[in-house]
C-alpha cells in the first residue's frame, strides 16, 4: 500500500523517533516495511524513513539500486530494512554529494557527509547486527539516520543557503510545492 509522505513543515519530522518495540503486536513490522518500499518506489526515492509516512518509529528502509545502474565502481547496490539503528562510528573523508529528501520536494544541495560508517541495527525480527557501510549505501544510511533524530538534510546546509532556500521550503510547508507522488498535507 502506498502511504502519503510527509513534508517539510510537518512536526514529525522534527521529532526524535522512538524506539521499535518487537514485542508490541499493535503495528504488523514486516507489512510497514513494505509499504514503505513501495511508497519508496513509487516516488523514486532510494531510502525514506518512518516519520515520512507520519510514523515516529526509528526505522528506515534503503534501496540504493538507482545509483548503480550504470556504475562500473564495484561497488554492491544495498537493499535493506534497518530498525534501532546507532551510529557507533563516522569513518574515512568529508565527501559533498547532491541530495534530494522525498520530504523537501523540487529542491537538491550538496550536502557534506562521513564516506562511511559503522552501523548497530536489528531486523524486522530483531535480530541484531554491527556492520560497516561506505560509499553510496553510507550515504543514504546517514540522510535516513538524521531523519531519526528529526533532521532532515536542510539543516546540513549553511545558513547563508537556508536563508536563500527559505521561500521555496515556505511553499513545499504550505503546499504551493508539490511533487508528483502523494504528500501528506501539512495542518494549517
Ligand atoms: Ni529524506
């Protein structure tokens, strides 16, 4: 099922997520992740997090495919669910990338982050892993991350560019900006 995607302006986004409790059976895990693919998808997006579908649950979902399909690098497309997630650790340079977020819509920065990092998450079961990530999937675990701490990839941006973005992010708050894919209107 595809769901509305919040946008910027909507209060959940600035929230720090909760925690997922496995032993809770109100939400069914495994088809939240799917709909948040397939909401993903049909979006083009190649991660969204559970705020963006006006739930504050530290999980996202990444898929990071679309980069690769004329890459030559080596480097292997990750497909993944990640619950709890902790950064332990922020590794290698300093490395700018043009970013997009399904809930800042029509706008694009480059945004600087870590190449990789060093990752705590459980599945959809629970289980546990500690796991390193770089290049591509680092960047797109660290845009989601923030989302879990109600960040979005704006406030990586200087205030001089925040400042010049301000109208634009006002009309995506007020929905004069909208995208091609679902959006949860703000409440006024
Ligand atoms: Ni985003």
């Amino acid at each position: 099922m595809i769901l509305p995607i919040t946008v910027y302006g909507n209060p959940i986004l600035r929230k720090v997520a909760e925690p997922v409790d496995f032993e809770k059976r109100e939400i069914n895990l495994s088809e939240l992740v799917d709909n948040m693919f397939e909401t993903m998808y049909q979006a083009n997006g190649v991660g969204l997090a559970a705020p963006q579908v006006n739930l504050s649950l530290a999980l996202f979902v990444v898929d990071t495919a679309p980069f690769f399909e004329e890459d030559k690098s080596g480097e292997k497309p990750l497909k993944k669910a990640f619950f709890n997630p902790e950064v332990l650790e922020f590794m290698g340079e300093n490395t700018p990338f043009n970013e997009g977020c399904l809930s800042v819509p029509t706008i694009n920065e480059d945004v600087v982050r870590k190449e990789g990092v060093r990752l705590y998450y459980q599945d959809v079961e629970g289980n546990e892993f500690e796991e390193e990530f770089h290049g591509k999937a680092a960047r797109v675990i660290q845009h989601e991350y923030d989302h879990l701490l109600g960040k979005t990839f704006v406030d990586r941006l200087s205030p001089l560019k925040r400042t010049l973005l301000k109208s634009k992010l006002n009309e995506i708050a007020v929905g004069k900006r909208v995208p091609s894919y679902r959006v949860r209107p703000n409440k006024k």
